[in-house]
C-alpha cells in the first residue's frame, strides 16, 4: 500500500497538486484523492499545502526513482583485517 501511495504522490505533484486532474489521471473519484492526501499528511504529520513539506517530499521521490533498482543487495561477511 506504502508503494500505491508514492505513485499517487507523484502522481498527484504531476499535476500540480490539482485533485481534479490527478483524479482524472488516476480514475479516481476527486473524494478518493482528497482521502487519500488526507491519509498521507495524517502518516507525515504534516501538511501538503506547506511549500517546505511539499519540497522535501518532492526531492525525496526523485532520488527513490533516480535510485538503482538493479543493483543486488550484498551481505556483510565477517570484518577481516590485514597487518
């Protein structure tokens, strides 16, 4: 669900925080977006019409999608020293 959510986020700054154009995009009724904002603020404990919080959340979402994906998670062997 965490996931859904980010790409409605996305979706949502796409569209220039516009519920009516985000809802269209989504085939969402403009209630669901409303909901769903609402639900993201309640989790951050913050306000998505607040120009900081919205920069934050913004640069946050380019480096989670600039990330690399196919990179393999490595395991930490044990430290080994040389003299």
């Amino acid at each position: 669900m965490r996931l859904q959510l980010l790409h409605f986020l996305r979706d949502y700054f796409a569209n220039d925080l516009d519920v009516t154009a985000t809802a269209k995009q989504c085939a969402l009724h403009p209630n669901t977006v409303r909901y769903r904002i609402k639900r993201i603020e309640e989790a951050l404990h913050a306000s998505l019409c607040s120009p900081a919080v919205i920069t934050e959340i913004h640069l946050s979402l380019d480096n989670l999608v600039s990330a690399p994906t196919d990179a393999a998670p490595t395991q930490a062997g044990p430290a080994t020293s040389t003299p």
